[in-house]
C-alpha cells in the first residue's frame, strides 16, 4: 500500500507518542502558576476619571453601544478674579457593560485623553448577569493593574511627540548658539536643516508631522498620570 | 434520584456528594463559533482543563453535567440548544462562556441571533470576554466548583420540579446565602 | 465403540485442581473469601487500570492528567462513580424499555464471571476449573448480546448502527482470539490456566533450564492475540462501535446516570481482564522472569500478584499507548483484517505449535 | 433504483435525532429500506453548527443535502451600520481561524477605493502576522482533520505549537483568536521590542516540531487506508463549483492569489505552492502540512525584509470611502476570500459583499459524498476544510 | 492545465468588452472601469448566454465562478453581480445586470446550469434580497435564515429591531444642575436622535407601525401606568435581551416580558422616531462636520 515496510508507518506513530512520555508536560497549572500576559493583552477596560472629560467620545463609537455615561454641567469659578466662570462636566456615572462588550478596543483608541487603559486581567466571571456592568467604581480598581506599555521596536517609527520636542529644542539650541546670523531665513533654514540632521539618526524621513495629533504609539508610552 | 429531591443529606453524606459532582463534571462542548477553539485550547495540553476533573469525552448530552456553550446562538440554532438541555440528566451546570452566549455581544443588533442562551436555559456562571482566554473558562469552572461545593441537591432538584425554566438564577440566590456563611472545608487534598 | 475411547481416557492424565488459599475454612469463609476476591479483581483493579488510563494518555500527550481530585487525581474515577450515582436516569421515550434496562448488566455480568479463573499467583485465585480456559472464552462472548440490545433498545438511529458494527466485529475477532488460546492449549496441554502456568514455568528453553514462555515460541500467537482482544473490547483503532466522530457515542448514546457508568466499567474492567488473560497465556503469569522462581510460601504469594498485575498495568499501558497513537479503522477495512490476515495466520500458527508438539514430545 | 423524489419529502421532516425515518422502498424482489441520517447539527464531527442529511441505503451513502445557516449572523446587514474601524472589529470573527486575514481584506479594499499607499513597513507586518495567521488555521485542521478519523494527539500537538504562536501574536495586537490590529492605513501600532526575535525562535520551534506530524499522521497506514483515494475532486468541477485553496491546490491546480495577483509585498518574495495529485482527502491534506512549511519559508523571508518607519498612514477624523464599487480577493489559508465593496460616498459602506471560501468549498461535498460510505463521508467532511462562521456569515 | 498558462495572451478589458459586444449584441448595455475592476453591464435577457459564452470562449475562459450577489439599487429596484476570473489568463470579469421587476417581485434568470457553484449562491441571493431565479431547482427552503423568517433582510427597507428598541447610549448629554445641586429632569430634546448614522424616514414609519403592535399589547394587558423613566439607566443594559422581537423572528423571549419592554420603550421610540426623521434633514441641509470637545 506505500513504499515503505507497510509496518513503519505504524511503528513510527508509536515513536512519536512514547517520545512525549519523557518530556516535561506544558502544562500550566493555572490556579498556581499565573500566566504572564502581555502588556498590550486586551483583558478589561479601566477608567482613569481624573481624564475623563466627558466627550462622549467612546460611547458614540462603540459598536456594541455598551457604554453608558451620566454627568452634569457644573461652573467653574475663573482662576484670576474678574474672569469668566466657566461651565465643566463632571462625571456622575461610567458603566461599561462587559456581558456586551466585544473587546475591539475602539474606545481605548478613541478616547482624546487617555482615560480609558487596557489591562490584562480576566478573572472577573460572575454568577449572574448584572454583575458584569461594571460601574465606575469597578473600572477605577482595574486601573491599578494596568501595565506600562512595551518599548516599541527599533525599526520602530519615533512618537510624534518625542520628535516634535526633539525638533523644538534643537531649534531653541541653534536659536542660542548661533542668534548674529540673519534671523529669519536662517532660523528657517536651521530650523529645516535641524529637522533634517535630526532625521537620519532618529530613522525619520524629512516629512513633518503635525503636532496636534497624537499618534497612538506616542500615547501609549506615557504612563497612566496620577494614581 | 427518586429521594433525592424529598430528604435533606445528612452534612458528611452531602459533603462527599458535592465533592463528588464537583470533581466530575463531564463536558459537553456545545461549540458553536469562536469561543469553541478557546474551549477546545482549555481542553488541550498547555491548559487541560482535566486537571480539575471536567472531563471533555463526554460526546452526547446524555453523558455529560456541564454544559458550556461558547459562541453565538442564532434562531435557527435555538431549539437545538434547548432539546440538547432537556435531553442531559438532571443535576446539569451550564456555563455560558463568551459575549455572543452571555447577551448577544457583537451581534447585538443582528436579526437572526438570540440575544443571550439565558433566555432559553438557565445559566450558572457567565464568563465574560469575547473570546475569553481559556483561563477565564477555568476560573468560571472554579467558580462553578465552589458554587457545587456548597449546594444542596435537594434544593436544586426541587428547584428544577418547579420551574425549570430559570433554576439557575432563583438557586442562585439560595445559594450565596448558603455558601457565604459555610466556608467550604478544605478540600480533600487538593493540589498535587 | 466405547473401547476406543477408553485408552484415549487412560491417556489423558487424571486432573487434579491446584488447592487454592481461599479454599481453607469452611465452605462458607471461602465462598466469602471467593467473592472478595472477584470484587477486588472486578472493581479495585479496573479503578487502577482507568486512573492509568487517564495519566497515561495525558503524560503521551504532553498534559498533566486529573491532579485535584484527590492526592495526585487519584480519586477522579472515584468522583466520577459517586457522580454517576446522583444522575438521573433517563429511559428515552421511544425506547423499548426491559431491554433498554438490562443490556449494560449482561456485558457487566460475563466480564464479571470470567474473573473467577484468572490466577494472580500459586494460590490466589478463585476457581481452577479443568475447562477455565474454554470458560473464559464462552463467557466472555456473552458481551456481545449485551451491545446488540444496548444498540436496538435505544430507538436512536446512531446507535443501531453502532450495535450492528459491534456484533460484526466481535464476532469477525471471536474466531482468531479462539485459535489462538487454543494453540496455547494444545501446547500446555491442560485447558486449565493455573495448569497453563505452571506449564510454562516447568518447560524448558532447549534444555537450558530457563522456563520458556509461550510468547517466544509463539509470538505471531501473542500480536493476533493483542490485537483479537483490542477489538474485542471495541478499544481504537477498532473503536468503531464508539466511533464517536461518526455515531456520537455509539451504542451508548442513549445511556446515562448508573447505567453508563456500568457501560463504562465493563469496558475498563474488560481491559483488565483480556490483559490479564494475555500474561496468563503468553508472559508466564505469577513468574518474574523466564528462569527466575517465586519464594514460596506467603512471601511468593503477594510477590507473584504483584507481577501479574504489573504485568497486566504493563498491558494496559501498551492499549493506551495505541489508543493515543492510530487512528480508526474503516468497517470494512476491519473485517479484511480479521478474516484474511488474523484468521489464517492464526491457523498456521496453531499448525506450528501442533507440530512442534509433535517432535518435541 | 426507484425515482429519487419520492425520498425527497423523506428528507424534509428529518430533525437531529429524530426516530427512525424508515420508508420501504424497492421494486424488485428484494424489498430493501432506504434510511434518512442526520448528522449535526450539535455533532461531533462537523467543526460546529453544520448539519448534514444523508440518505444511505445500508452504510453506503446515495445522496447528500448540506443544511446551513445555523451560524448566519447577518454580518453583511450589520456592516451597513457601522464604520470601517467598527467594520475591522466584526469582520474578524466569521472565519474565526483566521482573523487577521479578514481584517486584511477590508483593509485593502478601501485603501484601493482610497486610493491610499500604505507604508511599507506597514505593508511587511501585515504579511508577516497573515502568515502566522495561516499557520494557526492549518495547525488547527491538522488536529481536527485527525480528530475526525480518530486519533486524538494530533490535536493536543497542534495547540500546543498553537498556544506559543498565539503567545507571540498576543504580545503584538492584544487578541488571542480576534486580533483587530489592521487599519485602514496600515496597523494600529507598531510591533514591540524583541517580537521579530521571538517570532523567528517559534518559528524555528515550530519548523523542528513539523516531522512529527509527518510521522503521526501522515505516514501512518491506518491515516493512510481512511483517506487514499477517498473523494477525489477533479480540477473542472472544483472550478465550477469555485473550490479554491487547498482544496483546489490538492486536485493539481496551484491558483494562488498571493503567486498570481500579487498584493502587499508577495511579488518580492518567493511563494510556493504544494500541489497534490488527484484531489482525494490524502492530497488535501499533505497539501495542508506543505503550506505550513511554505508559510515558515515566507515568514523567514519577511524577517531579513522587515524595514523601519512608520506603521500607519495619517487618517482623515472620518474614513469615508469614494463613491463606487471595488473587488479585493486575498488568499486566505482556506482559500480566496474577496470583498465586494460598493460605497455611496458615506461613512458606513452601501453593500459589502464577503465572498468567503468556506461557502463554495462546502457545495463540493453533495458530490464528493456521493456513493460513499458513512466513515468515508465524515473523512471527506473533515477533509474539505470549512469553518461554518465563514459559511453562514 | 497549469496556472496562468496564456496570461501574455489573456485580453485587456475593452478587447473583453468588444468580443463580448459582437457575440451578443445589444445585450451588453456598457462597461466600467473603476477601482481596479472592469464591470460589464448586462442586458437581464442576455445574462445566461453571456457567462455561457464568458465559459466556452476559448478566448474568454473564464472556468473560476467567484461569487454572485444582489445589490440593493434605491428606487429602479435591485442589481446582480457575478464575478469570473480565469485561471489561465489570470483576467477577472464583473457583469451585473438591474433586475426585472421592480422592487416588488425582482426576477433574474438562474445560472445553475451554466456554473454548478450558482445553485448556492442565487439561494442566498433570493434569501437575503427576495429576487427570483427561475430555473433554479430548489430556492425554498430559505438557506440561511430561519424557516419561517419574514421579511427579506439585505433589503435597505428592513431596519434592525434592536437599533430602534435600544436607546443610543451617546445620545445623553450632560444634565444642568440647578442651585442646589440636584439635576434638572430633561424633557428628551429634539438633538437626542440616536445613531451618529442618517437613518432615514423610513425608519419613522416602522417605529410608527412598532407602535400599533404596542398600543395592541398596551390594550391586552390591562392598564398599569407605564413605568417609562425618561432617562433609562440600569435597565438598558437588560434592555437588549427583551429587545423586541424583530419582525417574525421566533427569538423565543416570554411574551410577558417583550410586551413590558415594548411598551417601556414606547414613549423613547415615538419621540426617537419623529426627531431622528428633523435631525436626519437638518443634518443634510447644512451638514456641518460635528464637531465635539
């Protein structure tokens, strides 16, 4: 039935199962031996609400509409006396419904000021429904075990943030050190020559980025603010 | 099982048939979509779930305790999934396992899917995650285990006598109450 | 017409029992103590022989096994009898009910029987009948009954067909297992399987003194009779009746609760009985090694059981290793097997051993 | 034999599990009884929810219904209600083995529409994790293909390779089994430090721990007498039926989109493509341990490829693709999955159509099953590779 | 025969459209080429013989049969589009042709016998869009959805049940406080409509048609006041399980709870309903990019 001793064939399935017999079982004993999850692992969503300001952002373009966020308008007194009073909304409720929740992340990716974090945990099964909206104060706990995320690759392209400050103080340095030359085309000039000396070492090609947008990879190396 | 549902187990007696049913849940994988291949790696070397006594050769309902259903029910599948619920032996543990089983998850708006297995069979543990890791199913098998260790049969199967339909959840809140104040004797030598 | 036969009789040497330990005291302890005996062999040791399975396959398959039930998951059969004790015992509709109800007894029951001749060592076993061999063998093709009503009673149309695949099988892998111990037979001489032991201890390789076992001589003998037992107890790769890809469970796809959980020791406390048939015939029994003798008195006893079952768990570990390793055998292709190679084969094997009975007697 | 419509109401009323459907039948003098099986939809052997009704006469099987849609979730409604990033996040979960390549078709549909040029390195990573992608697929179908003939390790091996590929890609894009790291301009953020080494680490584990599946399954005899020669599938009905992948590579065709319309970067690579002989369950499958080699091949290319720069294009607030209708065909591991988006200048897409390969391979099993017997016909159903997500959408 | 065996030879889109054009006729209306994709548009008499012909040219050789499906074309009714490629000369061929027939009873003529992978593919397309293949052998039962589904749902008229029952949940603005600090309740203004999406008045109607379903229960069930909170908070996350059922789907919720929950939402789906029909016209008179914080 095949070139070979018809016998190998079978032979050869044994080998192979009694090879496994001496190594060591992968297993992991999950009670005891907790997995190690990588920093970007997609596990639960946690609310940093010091940032939240309230834009409503991540509730209109979840997918799942499983957001549900409740604030009210409050004024502000002005800082300096004799200026305008001005109107803030201050969060009252943030629930995120996880029984819904399809764990695209678009609301992390979304959200304009960083209060929404990815955090790897997953042990949160529950006996009954309801128990998987998680308020506020639920969110607020996951926040404690969100990672700092990875470095980026070498190859990697540089945070917009970290080029644009780059740029600027190397155009503050050159503005110092050399202020007899012409100012105006020469500060342009430097300023062009700055970026472009500046690009080969940092891998970044002559293209300038806007400051305004911040590129999600630069968002993710700045660590979660106050505690 | 014909007392079984009448007279209350003295304590050691029902100590050692919870212990019992908790460490011998054969599985029924009612796979139906992604958190199938999350189960199926729950069940394959790396995280084996027999090491907790949930033994997947269970291939009909007929053999089998629990039943974990991952992955989206859509209409047409719904009575499948309900003749399949009737057909398994009474002290049954269903464990919906995923978004799509939990409530419809990203199908929420869709026009053919049933939104949650929980309209159709009452559910014990829901485990969240879309799909969840297969450690989250283990954690959900602990937590049903916890939950059996300190059940009484009698109140379950009495429980199914009546009302079939939510058994789950009314046992449910017997069952926090119970199995709050008596902390669950350490297990038989566990670990190993 | 009678003077014939009358020296053939004379020839035959007289049979005289081996006395068994259990024998001592009145009729009632023996009884007693038989009846442990068979309870032990019929439901500790298939325990055993599960947990085995269970560890064994994990370890093959680069996994743990059970390990929270119990010290090292030893209790998980355990667990799964007292759970199969709470089911509840569902009897389908459609299904023809005493039927339905009494097809898991009948393969428990002659799995049951054919413990009684098995001999663990010198004196322990229960019974040493002059006919044991062709006891177990009659007993044990009982079984099949069992499977055929389990498969019809069902009304369930996976498992007709799994009934139907059961009883072709057994019976295709009935006629090589047969011929098979009959050439052991013929080479003990006694049909007796405490006599077969000690026939294989007492005769000798050549004149060297080393007691040969039946495996050498007979080694095309022993792999029919591996593989005739392998099918006759429906374990993969001639797990057809179970084919669980194909017939959901088979046979049992209906059966729950107790009545699955006897289904389910038969087929371990069958692994354990073929086993233990297979060292009786073939592995020399209670005997160490080839040349090497048992101390006698109470220290050889338990020495000799524990050899017989380490070499029955040895056989155990060997059906679960190809359990793991091959696939499924197609019906058909399970049929050409038995009838075109295992069943010639074992003629000539049975040819072979009547021969050398021959000349070497 | 009899007129065959006459069993046709026979199959209609048959549920799973239902009594015996016994209908005499038979002109001549042996009255014989034709049986109407069920198999799914909860069994066992299908991957799923996919129910099959055979109509056998004794074990040999005279005709075959496939009976879907017991996983249709209507993704192509919903896509008309969402987004292109929302879209990104669903349309991962329907041929649920392969994830990144559904994303990936989208991804490139629109940028065609857009006519938007994605980095290059962008361009490499989706490669790279495409492959590793197709890996996890045919891992899979090793173990369940295995599974259905009976032999369990198979599969407790694959995910074990599994579980470290899924490791690998976890530390990337965050997901397990729905990854969501395309985007219309590229991928959401670039790979972290040291990927690229562990990548190629489990990639030199996975290639050394390949031979074993050779032995186990491939070699062995028994795998061999279940599957040579069992469905053959001809190359002109494959096309007819629009059977691609490797199905069609293991009747002899190599059509593959990735060798003969080149997207992303394959033009720069080398790809091989394994090709059986006449297209029985034996090819289909040594067809699939041969992509899995050649995915390892490619994935080593990509490692001495990989550039730097940025990963993604700098995105409009709103994606809206241009009025206008568009075709993307991709090679997905089970075979060509295209995308037929037509958009009316608005931000949720007008139709989008997903040609998936599952929906076409499995027409081919009414005529592969044809004259079988029962355990053949469960070795063709896990031999034609579908996932029912992929069928029913 | 080996792949892209004839690719130098394989023919450039208007030689396509040419050939086609003098074997058939007036039944090739025109062609496209947009996107990277040639479309031939087809006469609906000429469609069969056009792909016999796309087969059996040994020019054309089109063997692969790609996909067909059926689009929804507003008003002058519904497309089909099939899609050939050729694994000789590695050319791919869209032809889409408008249906006969309106929106009413769209009809189109099968393909089964032409490429065996149709047969499956028009079913869908007759499932999902509700057009006619005659010659086809077995268009019932429906392949995909239920037996006993209603309605056909790729069609732009059939709305999502659980999109009008739900509440957007990014529809909440936040809520004035007055002095003493508790919030004012809102009356539900006209900005709530929910969806960032234009869902047009069709959708009105079916929120209005919804409510005479109601309005029947609200009759049956006897009269307790409606409970309807005009801001729902926890019970939305309850609220997609009760969703009501969407039209003729057998989602088997107990029809004591789907009747509470219909008219629960009632009051939110009139008041969803007329604003979204305003917001969607204001919103295309001016549209404004929305712009947020």
């Amino acid at each position: 039935m095949s070139r070979t001793i018809p016998g190998t064939g079978l032979l050869k399935g044994l080998a192979v199962t009694i090879k496994h017999l001496g190594q060591r079982p992968v297993t992991q004993m999950y009670p005891h031996e907790r997995p190690d999850l990588a920093p970007r692992t997609r596990g639960v969503i946690a609310l940093m609400d010091e940032n939240c300001t309230v834009c409503m952002l991540c509730s209109r373009e979840c997918p799942d509409w499983c957001i549900y966020i409740d604030s009210h308008k409050e004024s502000v007194p002005s800082a300096t006396e004799g200026g305008r009073s001005r109107t803030r909304n201050v969060l009252d409720r943030f629930a995120i419904d996880f029984s819904l929740c399809m764990y695209c992340g678009i609301c992390v990716e979304v959200c304009p000021f960083d209060a929404l974090w990815w955090s790897p945990e997953f042990e949160y099964a529950e006996y009954s429904i309801d128990g998987l909206l998680h308020e506020m104060g639920r969110l607020r706990e996951w926040a404690d075990t969100v990672p700092a995320p990875p470095m980026l690759d070498v190859g990697a392209d540089a945070p917009a943030e970290v080029v644009d400050a780059i740029a600027k103080s190397d155009k503050a340095l050159l503005a110092a050190s050399a202020p007899a030359v012409g100012a105006g085309a020469a500060g342009a000039a430097a300023g062009a020559a700055g970026a472009g000396a500046l690009g080969p070492r940092l891998g970044l090609g002559p293209r300038r980025r806007s400051p305004r947008s911040t590129s999600r990879a630069a968002r993710s190396t700045r660590r979660p603010t106050t505690r | 099982m014909g007392l079984m549902d009448q007279v209350e187990l003295p304590k050691p007696v029902k100590y050692v048939f919870n212990w019992g049913r908790k460490y011998s849940l054969w599985c029924f994988n009612f796979g139906l979509a992604c958190c199938a291949i999350e189960f199926i790696a729950a069940s394959t070397s790396r995280h084996d779930f027999i090491r907790h006594g949930v033994i997947p050769f269970a291939h009909g309902p007929r053999q089998a305790d629990l039943l974990v259903v991952s992955g989206t029910l859509t209409d047409k599948m719904a009575p499948a999934v309900k003749r399949l619920y009737d057909e398994m032996p009474e002290p049954k543990y269903v464990i919906s396992f995923g978004s799509c089983s939990n409530c419809g998850g990203p199908y929420w708006d869709s026009y053919s899917v049933t939104k949650g297995v929980d309209q159709i069979i009452p559910v014990d543990v829901y485990v969240p995650g879309c799909p969840p890791r297969p450690e989250a199913l283990l954690d959900g098998i602990m937590k049903l285990q916890d939950r059996i260790q300190g059940e009484s049969l009698k109140d379950r199967i009495a429980a199914v006598r009546r009302d079939p339909a939510n058994i789950g959840a009314e046992a449910g809140m017997a069952l926090d109450a119970q199995s709050l104040h008596t902390a669950a004797p350490a297990e038989l030598g566990s670990g190993g | 017409m009678t003077t014939v036969i009358a020296p053939v009789a004379t020839l035959l040497p007289v049979f005289a029992p081996a006395e068994s330990l259990l024998d001592t005291g009145g009729t009632v302890v023996s009884l007693l103590l038989k009846i442990a005996f068979i309870t032990v062999m019929f439901l500790v040791v298939p325990l055993v022989g599960g947990y085995l399975e269970h560890k064994g396959m994990a370890r093959l398959q680069n996994r743990r096994g059970p390990v929270e039930a119990g010290p090292a998951g030893s209790l998980q059969l355990v667990a799964d009898g007292i759970k199969f004790i709470q089911k509840e015992d569902i009897i389908p509709g459609a299904a023809d009910r005493k039927v339905f109800a009494m097809a898991p007894a009948i393969g428990l029951v002659a799995t049951l029987l054919s413990f009684a001749v098995i001999p663990l060592a010198p004196g322990l076993f229960a019974l040493d009948l002059e006919l044991g061999l062709f006891y177990v063998l009659a007993i044990s093709s009982v079984g099949v009954l069992g499977i055929m009503m389990a498969g019809w009673a069902s009304a369930n149309k996976f498992s007709l067909i799994g009934g139907l695949r059961a009883a072709a099988q057994l019976i295709a892998y009935e006629l090589p297992l047969i011929l098979v111990a009959v050439a052991v037979a013929l080479q003990a001489g006694t049909l007796s399987l405490v006599g077969i032991v000690e026939a294989q201890q007492s005769s000798e390789l050549f004149g060297t003194g080393i007691s040969m076992w039946y495996v050498f001589p007979q080694a095309l003998g022993f792999g029919i009779f591996f593989l005739a037992a392998l099918a006759e107890l429906s374990r993969p790769p001639f797990d057809m009746p179970i084919g669980d890809s194909e017939l959901v469970f088979g046979y049992i796809t209906e059966y729950s609760g107790i009545k699955f959980a006897m289904f389910l020791l038969t087929e371990y406390a069958g692994m354990i009985l073929m086993s233990g048939l297979t060292v009786v015939l073939f592995l020399g029994g209670w005997q160490p090694l080839p040349g090497l003798d048992l101390p006698d008195g109470a220290l050889g006893v338990l020495l000799g059981a524990g050899v017989t079952l380490g070499k029955i768990m040895l056989l155990v570990f060997v059906m679960i290793w190809v359990r793991v390793a091959y696939p499924r055998l197609r019906e058909d292709q399970l049929q050409r097997i038995s009838w075109t190679v295992l069943v010639p084969l074992s003629l000539v094997n049975l040819a072979v051993v009547a021969v050398g009975k021959v000349v070497a007697g | 034999m009899s007129d065959l419509d006459v069993r046709e109401q026979l199959l209609q009323g048959t549920a799973p599990g239902e009594g015996l459907a016994i209908e005499l039948v038979g002109d001549g003098d042996l009255v014989t009884a034709d049986m109407s099986l069920s198999i799914g939809p909860a069994h066992p052997a299908t991957h799923g929810v996919f129910r099959v009704v055979f109509e056998m006469d004794g074990e040999r099987i005279l005709r075959a219904k496939p009976v879907i849609g017991y996983m249709h979730r209507g993704f192509e409604k919903l896509a008309e209600y969402r987004d292109y990033r929302q879209i990104m996040a669903l349309v991962n979960r329907h041929d649920w083995l392969s994830g990144f390549s559904n994303e990936l078709g989208v991804a490139l549909a629109v940028e065609q529409m857009l006519e938007m040029e994605v980095p290059e390195r962008a361009q490499w990573i989706r490669m790279l994790m495409a492959e590793w992608n197709r890996i996890l697929n045919h891992l899979m179908f090793i173990g369940s293909f295995a599974l259905e003939l009976g032999a369990i390790t198979p599969m407790f091996y694959a995910f074990r390779e599994r579980e470290d590929i899924q490791h690998l890609m976890e530390s990337a894009t965050g997901g397990r089994l729905h990854f969501t790291y395309n985007q219309v301009g590229g991928v959401k953020i670039d790979l972290p430090r040291g990927f690229l080494a562990e990548s190629a680490r489990v990639s030199k584990l996975t290639r050394s721990r390949m031979p074993d599946y050779d032995d186990l399954v491939l070699g062995n005899e028994i795998f061999r007498g279940r599957t040579v020669d069992i469905g053959p599938l001809p190359t002109d009905v494959a096309l007819s039926l629009g059977v691609t992948g490797p199905a069609l590579h293991a009747t002899g065709l190599a059509e593959d989109s990735r060798v003969t319309e080149p997207y992303l970067k394959y033009g720069d690579i080398d790809v091989e493509v394994p090709v059986g002989r006449n297209g029985d369950a034996y090819d289909r499958f040594a067809v699939l341990l041969g992509r899995i080699r050649v995915s390892l091949d490619i994935i080593d290319q990509i490692h001495d490829h990989m550039t730097s720069g940025p990963v993604n294009q700098k995105l409009p607030k709103m994606v809206k693709a241009p009025e206008g209708a568009t075709y993307v065909r991709t090679e997905n591991p089970l075979g060509q999955l295209g995308y037929w988006l037509e958009s009316d200048g608005g931000r949720t897409p007008w139709r989008l159509k997903m040609r998936t390969p599952s929906f076409s391979n499995v027409q081919a099993i009414p005529y592969l099953v044809q004259g079988q017997l029962l355990p053949d016909a469960i070795s063709i159903l896990g031999s034609v590779f579908f996932v029912v997500g992929d069928i029913d959408r | 025969m080996s792949v892209l065996a004839r690719r130098d030879r394989a023919l450039t889109p208007e030689e396509t459209e040419a050939l086609l054009r003098d074997r058939l006729g007036d039944g090739i209306i025109g062609s496209t080429l947009a996107h990277r994709m040639f479309t031939v548009h087809v006469a609906p008499s000429a469609w069969v013989d056009t792909f016999t012909r796309c087969r059996d040219e040994p020019l054309l050789d089109f063997d692969l049969f790609d996909t067909l499906h059926g689009v929804d074309a507003r008003e002058d009714g519904f497309d089909v589009v099939a899609i050939l490629y050729s694994t000789s000369t590695g050319n791919r061929l869209c032809l889409r042709t408008r249906c006969e027939g309106g929106r009413d009873t769209p009809v189109c003529p099968s393909l089964n016998d032409v490429y065996r992978g149709a047969n499956w593919m028009e079913r869908e397309t007759w499932d999902m869009f509700g057009i006619e293949f005659p010659g086809h052998p077995a268009l019932e039962p429906r392949i995909l959805t239920v037996e006993n589904f209603e309605g056909w749902p790729l069609r732009k008229d059939f709305h999502l049940a659980s999109r009008v029952a739900k509440p957007w949940p990014g529809v909440k603005e936040p809520a004035e406080l007055d002095e003493d600090g508790n919030v004012i309740e809102r009356v539900p203004g006209i900005g709530d409509a929910p969806g960032p999406y234009v869902l047009d008045e069709a959708m009105a109607a079916q929120a209005i048609a919804l409510r005479q379903v109601s309005a029947a229960i609200d009759a049956a069930a006897g009269n307790e006041a409606a409970v309807a909170s005009a801001e729902p908070t926890v019970s939305d996350a309850t609220m997609p399980e009760a969703s009501a059922p969407a039209s003729g789907t057998a989602a088997s919720t107990d029809p004591a709870a789907a009747a509470d929950a219909a008219r629960t939402a009632d009051e939110q789906r009139r008041a969803q309903a007329e604003a979204r029909a305003r917001k969607a016209a204001e919103r295309a008179a001016d549209e404004t990019p929305e712009e947020q914080a």
